[in-house]
C-alpha cells in the first residue's frame, strides 16, 4: 500500500475516493476513526491509500482532473 494523500478535508478526501473507484481503484481509508474520535483538533489526520500496483494510475487520473496541486 502507498499513501497518496494525508487530510482532514472530508470533501477531498470524499472526491478522491469516487474519482478512483470510477476508474476501478480501491482505496482504504487509515486513521478514519481516530482522527474522528479526537475531535477538530485536526491533529490526526486520515491517510488515504492504494494498493503499491495502482499508485501510478491513480496519480495519472488526479492529474486529469486538475487536482495534483491539491495533493502535493
């Protein structure tokens, strides 16, 4: 698994994920519970994840869709 992206932005992180599985790319969502249980301290964040044989791809589409400066 490779990260692709660290956020507490709940819409980007939505956003990222309907984008991939479009395309056929499962993401896993680390930290999803945590970071909901401290609060909006923001301290924890979700980490968003694809498997190592996808990192490619999915980079690619966020690309195509304007995105990567978001991510970066």
């Amino acid at each position: 698994m490779k990260e692709l992206l660290r956020s507490n932005d709940v819409i980007l992180i939505n956003w990222l994920q309907v984008l991939l599985k479009n395309d056929g790319i499962d993401t896993v969502v680390f930290d999803e519970y945590t970071s909901v249980m401290e609060g909006s301290l923001g301290a924890i964040q979700r980490h968003i994840m694809v498997s190592s044989n996808q990192y490619l791809n999915a980079w690619k589409l966020i690309k195509e869709a304007g995105k990567a400066d978001q991510l970066d």
